[in-house]
C-alpha cells in the first residue's frame, strides 16, 4: 500500500506553492477557457439534413443552409406569441424545454440573457452518482437523469454528453459514517440501484493513490460516472429544437406580465414576459445592467405567453421578487483545484468521495480534481446577482480554504508534489432546505420555477425537467412521483429575507457531507417563531425542534437534567427513556401537547360549505358544531391534503391541516375559488394557540377546567364547543391523533397563557400530595409520532403523498359519495 507523510510545514509550504501557481493565472481559468473554447467551437457546428436519418453533427460551418446561429436575435426574429416561455438557457432551463417538446407541448420558446451554459452549468463538475440519497425522488431523478446522459440523448441526437461510466466509490472513514452509508445503500438497492460494498484493498485496488489508511469501506457503483455540462446542455437544446423549440440566446426576462382580473379565477393568470434584446445592441460588447439608456430601452418588447417558466438558476429569486413568487434561493462559494499533469493517474479511475475530509476527486484533464464541500460554506451576492455575471469565477479565499484543501489532499497525499493549474470558485445556488424549488408558484396560476439545485443540477437535471415538463402540461404533479419535499409552496416569505439566506446558506452548503442522523437539527435561522407557551415549555425543560420555522418540543427532560441531546448516532439515544414517559403517559393517563404550530384557516361566506364540500372526499357541510376527517383530491383522485374541516356555524369553517402543507393547502383553495363565489379563507394559524389534552384520563381532567358538560352523551366524539377555562373562552373540539380520548384547545393567543396556567394549576393540584409532581405529562412530537403509528394514522408528506389514493392509504372509508353539492 502505497503511503505519504505529510509534516505540517510541508503541508503549509505546498499551499502556499499552490497559491502562488494560481495567482499567476488569467482571470479565468484552465477550465473555464478550455469549455468557452469549447462552447464557440460548437456555436459553428450545423446540423446535418433532416433527410439524413442519423441526425449527426456535421461541422462543415460553410454549410449556411443548416447552420445553428442563435445571435440573429432582432425583434423581428423573437415571436409575438407562444405557449410556453422557458427562461434560462441553463442544464434546467434546457432541459425543461427538451422534456416539454418530447411531451407534444408546441411553442416552446427558450430565452437565454447571454449564452447557454453561462451561469453555473458551465464550471460543474459533472459528477453522475445514483448513490447517496435516502429520497426516493432524488434517486430516481438521478437514475432517469443517468439514463437520459448515457443512451437517450445521444441516440436521439446523435450529440455525446461526455458521459463515461467510470464508476463512483463512496468512502466510510468511521463507524458513523460505514452504519450510514449501509442504510443508504439498503434503501438504493431498494431503488434499483446496484451498489457494491468494497473492502479498503478493493478500493486502493480502483484508485491506487488514495492513502486508505483509515478506510473502513467503499460502496461502489460500477456505471456511474461523468458527463460534461457543456455537451449535456447542447444535447438537450439540440433534441429541444429537432421537436420545434425555438431557442434565443442574448435576449434577458425581464418581468412577467399578468392578469389580474379574470371572470372565473381568484388569483392572477401569466400572460407572457418583457423581454429586452441585448443582441440589438451589438452582440457581446452590450452591457446587461444599462437600465436607462433610451436606445437599450426601444429592445424592449412584450411576448406572449400561457406558461412562464422560472428556470434562472442563482438568478431565480431575485426575477421571482418582481412578480411576488417566494424562490429562496442563493448562491454560495464552491470550489474545486485541478491538479497539473499526473502520470499515475488514469483517466478511467472511478470517481471518489470521501465526506469526512469534504471532498469529491476524480482524473480531470491528465491531472486530479479536487472538489470541496466545507463544513461551512461562504454566501455569495445576497443582495442580489449581477445580471452581467456570465462564464465568471469569484476570488478564492485561501485562508478560509486552505484547511480543507490541506485536508484533502491528504487522501491523495501525491497531490502535494505537483502544481495546480487552477483553484477555481464559483458561485451555486442553495435553498433552506437543500432541496430542489419546483412547481407551480403558490399565488399564480401558469407561472412554474425550477431552481435552487444544491449543486446537483447536472446529476438531477435530466429528471427535474421531466417532472416539471408533466406538471406543465398536466396542469397537476405527476401521480407517480413525490413531490411534497420539492414543492415550492412548501418555503415561507421569511425565508426570502436576506439575513436568513444569507445566515442559512453556509449551513446548507456545509450538510451536503454530514451524516444525517435521524435527531439531527439544522442550527441556522432558529427561534424564527415561537409559540406563545415557548417560555413556560422552556421551564418545563422542553428540547425543541425546528417545525417549518416553528419552535416545538421534542420532547422533555426531568427537573434537573439539561434537555439536550449528548451526542448524535443511530442508536438509542439518551432521550428515549424521557420519550418512553410521555409515551406511556398519553396511553394511560393523560398528556399535555402545544400543537401551535399547526396550520388553521377560517374559510367564510356563503358559499363556504359547497366549496368545501367540492373539495373534500367527506360531507364536512353537515350538522354544526361537528369536526369532520377528510382528503383533499385532485383531478384524478390523488391525495392533495389530509386534514379536518371543523364547521362553526352555517358559513363558517376552521380547517387545521398539519404545519408542512400550509401553503399547499392554501394554495389548492385559492386555485379554485372563482371570481362568482362568496367565499373568503383567512389564515389563523397564529390568531390560536392549539393546545391538545389527550389521553383515557382526558375528560376528568378538563371537567375541572371547565363548567362545560364533557361527559359522552352531552359531549361526543367529533363535537365542537366553545366552552370556559378560568377567564379565557377557548374552541373546544373532541378529537384525537393519538388513537386514545382528547381534546383539542384553540385559544386566542392573548388567552393563551392563561389558560396554560389554569392546566397547571389544575394539574398540581391534583399531583401527589406533599411533592411538586404533576398529575398531567408534558409531550413533544416524539411521543406524538409513536403514539399515532401505533394507531396506523397517516402523516401526509411523510406516510402518504400525491402518489397514493384514498383507497391506497385505507381512508375510503372518509367517501361520502351522497353529500351535497350544490
């Protein structure tokens, strides 16, 4: 086994070499040079006669006839009116417009402000990996996307993607990361994916100059591999136009034109783009920002359009904002160093990832590429993109790097003996979550996004736009894909505010190589909301989590032990006996949970009932003062929402539907209320504390709170009431999540404490006497999650999605099919 001992001064003298070579470099570098020479070489390629079946690329550039030019963009070229406007001309972008033509969708128009590739696609890395994901949609977006890359494309377009199936090699540097790793490769194998646990000599034997000291294992793909981002992009854009897609390059969106008003629709209808033409003004010495200029502003123009497209990648948030669509997105540094010429290394050496040293390595160029992923990550522009960044790089910050890269190399300890030719950054765009931002936007009907990648555009890139492109002319989400962790409606405005991005974005960046143990918490951007019980739980030694921006219990510690988690793995943690408690507590007595968090919408007016009815699978405009169980459905009969609809007085009805739904609930009544109805939906989710009292011993316990009557007869299950508690009047309805008698509180915030106050007044009183015990058990959503399993009650987004039916998921029993409604 080949070995390098590496003492700290070399380290830091080969840094520091390392810096000087990159120093003395133009300001783009080896790569970026070598791909824009790349890219104007293909501007010249021509596409062969349509009567030639094979569909080659001929690269006679004296052939006029079929000669791809894109720069004669004049407004005279640029249609008035098309069906579909996709802007930006990224791996997105083209690939939405691909998939959108190869689905019969006509008029299609790809609107590009500089050229195709110029953001972040052109300096990606291009790593093609079906292994890593514990999501079913993103590992079966990669294995479409792999497939697409490797067979389709070509065969269709007679283009290569650069695809070589070289194979990838996860490495497991520890006992965390081996137990996680096998769970991966379990739940990928499940997926369809073939992957290989290597042992340390089975990896050095693939990649001989990895120092596999601490190497425990390596799960292997044998047909993974790479592409280049470049050729992919062309590929997709030339399979876009053989089906019709016209495709401008130099032409910038610059707002999206609406329809406010509209006889059968309550929210706002796209009806195309402004667009400015910067070709007019002399191809590539034009200044994308010049705003002012009269000349400059007679390229202006309107196109019309049915769909709108938001395919800008870092760019998307900021064109979002002008039209009131919530993208929050942002970029953060990336950076990768390619080595000079290595004669050891071959270039068909797997791929190599190795997250406990942050780094990704693969043969690039006759030398190695290292790419990072620190453990905190550095946001770029949050204020906004410059629209005249194109095929750019951003300064690298060696001090704050060069730990990382020391680090590094280290698993290539021969790297230190060799120069580099660049130490690239460049910006990529991340979201809150880390998830991709796709679908239709919340408050507008016809205007789609696909942003927000998290550096995995290119891997996922080709199953992204396949599922948008079904969503677009569908008019819905695919049945057969997941789609709840990827919605768009799924992210809050506040998410868009700058310090959150920006504060949240290093984070994000810094996960990509974590271990993701099941209790593990992002850090960033907490205490956003809080319930206004979160101080009384904080005494009562809660352990929160963040609930879709929510602070909420976990669970609780006894007095006098800190309620923290001592340290993350998959085993039993050192909470779980505190969790047995409340378990326990639920299922024999009675337990105390805040579900403020929850989502709550009042819907009103006259025509409330039928258009709730309308929606929902069960009769919920029946008998008042009643809380009804139901599904929301779409078109087709797949679940939208699982939720219960609570009716009030004749027009007036609470709906309560779980906290990660909110604005998909909101959303799926706003794109169906018509101008004609008389119904208003108002968000109460913070005009009520929701606190739920739950468990056999429930209704003795509340009797004390209240005069109300709670017994069966006058109170039964499914009932409403508003009923008295101290001082405060609280909307009282018996149900239960938890599979045992209970009662939901919905209190006015301004009551809210008080009426805790009066449980806990209540609930001493009737603890042992002589101790400071309480007879009720605070609960967290631990004890939440196991009690409604063990009842077999769904979570919708978690136990069921857009992919299952009523019938699927054993709720047929919520049909009502002899409602009414009219």
């Amino acid at each position: 086994m080949w070995k390098h001992t590496l003492n700290p001064s070399y380290r830091f003298n080969a840094i520091s070499h390392y810096r000087s070579l990159c120093k003395k470099s133009t300001s783009r570098s080896s790569i970026a040079n070598r791909l824009l020479f790349k890219y104007r070489a293909s501007s010249t390629r021509t596409i062969s006669s349509s009567n030639n079946n094979n569909n080659t690329i001929n690269n006679d550039v004296n052939n006029d006839k079929h000669k791809i030019n894109l720069k004669k963009n004049s407004k005279n070229n640029l249609p008035s009116k098309v069906n579909v406007i996709v802007a930006g001309g990224g791996i997105i972008g083209t690939s939405v417009a691909y998939h959108l033509a190869k689905l019969g969708v006509e008029d299609v128009l790809l609107l590009e402000r500089d050229k195709l590739t110029s953001g972040t696609t052109w300096h990606a890395a291009g790593l093609i990996n079906t292994f890593g994901s514990l999501s079913g949609t993103s590992t079966s977006m990669r294995m479409y996307t792999k497939e697409l890359y490797s067979k389709i494309l070509p065969k269709e377009t007679g283009m290569e993607t650069g695809f070589k199936p070289i194979g990838f090699i996860e490495l497991a540097c520890d006992a965390h990361r081996l137990e996680y790793y096998r769970r991966i490769a379990s739940f990928n194998r499940f997926c369809g994916v073939n992957v290989i646990e290597l042992t340390p000599q089975d990896v050095q034997t693939k990649f001989p100059l990895l120092d596999t000291t601490n190497v425990l294992a390596g799960f292997y793909v044998e047909d993974d591999g790479r592409v280049n981002p470049h050729d992919v992009t062309m590929a997709l854009a030339k399979g876009a136009r053989d089906r019709g897609v016209m495709i401008r390059e130099g032409v910038s969106v610059e707002d999206v034109l609406v329809r406010t008003k509209n006889s059968t629709s309550f929210l706002p209808s796209v009806t195309g783009v402004l667009v400015k033409n910067h070709m007019d003004r002399g191809g590539d010495d034009r200044d994308l920002n010049d705003q002012d200029d009269d000349d400059y502003n007679r390229h202006c123009h309107e196109i019309r359009a049915n769909v709108v497209v938001n395919c800008m990648g870092m760019w998307a948030r900021q064109f979002g904002e002008k039209s009131g669509v919530n993208i929050p997105n942002q970029a953060a540094e990336h950076y990768y160093l390619v080595t000079d010429q290595m004669d050891e290394v071959d270039p068909n050496w797997p791929i190599v990832e190795d997250s406990s040293k942050c780094v990704y390595i693969r043969p690039e160029a006759g030398g190695l590429m290292l790419g990072l992923f620190e453990r905190m990550g550095a946001p770029w522009n949050v204020d906004s993109i410059p629209q005249t960044f194109s095929f750019g790089e951003i300064e690298p910050d060696w001090d704050r790097m060069g730990p990382y890269l020391e680090d590094a190399m280290e698993r290539v300890p021969m790297t230190m003996n060799v120069g580099a030719k660049t130490f690239f950054c460049g910006p990529e765009s991340f979201t809150p979550d880390g998830c991709p931002i796709v679908g239709e936007a919340p408050n507008f009907h016809n205007y789609f996004v696909a942003a927000g990648l998290n550096s995995i555009g290119i891997l996922t890139g080709g199953g992204l736009g396949n599922i948008l492109a079904r969503w677009i002319r569908d008019k819905k989400a695919p049945n057969d894909v997941d789609v709840t962790g990827i919605n768009i409606d799924r992210f809050h405005t506040h998410q868009s505010n700058p310090m959150y991005r920006r504060d949240r974005v290093g984070e994000i960046l810094g996960e990509t190589y974590k271990v993701h143990y099941p209790d593990h918490q992002l850090q960033s951007c907490r205490n956003v909301k809080k319930s206004v019980l979160h101080d009384r739980l904080v005494q009562k030694n809660a352990h929160f989590k963040d609930v879709s921006g929510w602070e909420s219990p976990s669970w609780y510690a006894p007095k006098g032990i800190m309620p923290v988690i001592e340290k993350e793995h998959f085993g039993r943690q050192n909470f779980f006996k505190y969790w047995e408690t409340e378990h326990r507590a639920c299922r024999e007595n009675v337990a105390l949970f805040d579900m403020s968090f929850m989502s709550k919408f009042l819907v009103q007016g006259r025509d409330a009932g039928k258009f709730l009815n309308n929606l929902s699978t069960a009769n919920v405009d029946g008998e008042t003062g009643k809380i009804t169980y139901t599904q929301w459905l779409n078109e087709e009969g797949y679940m939208e929402a699982d939720l219960t609809v609570n009716k009030m007085e004749d027009n007036k009805f609470l709906i309560v539907a779980t906290d990660t739904m909110h604005n998909h609930v909101l959303a799926h009544m706003h794109k169906r209320i018509s101008t004609d109805m008389h119904v208003f939906v108002t968000d109460v989710t913070g005009t009520y504390a929701q606190i739920n009292i739950q468990g056999p011993n429930s209704r003795n316990f509340l009797q004390n709170l209240t005069s109300t009557d709670l017994n069966n007869e006058a109170f039964p299950f499914r009932m409403t009431k508003e009923i008295d508690i101290g001082y405060a009047r609280a909307l009282c309805a018996r149900i239960t999540y938890v599979g045992e008698l209970g009662y939901e509180l919905f209190v006015p915030v301004e009551q809210a404490l008080h009426v805790y106050d009066q449980i806990m007044k209540i609930s001493l009183d009737q603890g042992f006497v002589g101790s400071d015990l309480e007879s009720i058990q605070h609960a967290g959503l631990r004890a939440l999650g196991s009690l409604r399993m063990e009842k077999g009650y769904r979570d919708y987004g978690h136990d069921v999605d857009n992919t299952d039916t009523v019938l699927e998921c054993g709720l047929g029993f919520t049909r009502d099919f002899k409602k009414r409604m009219d």
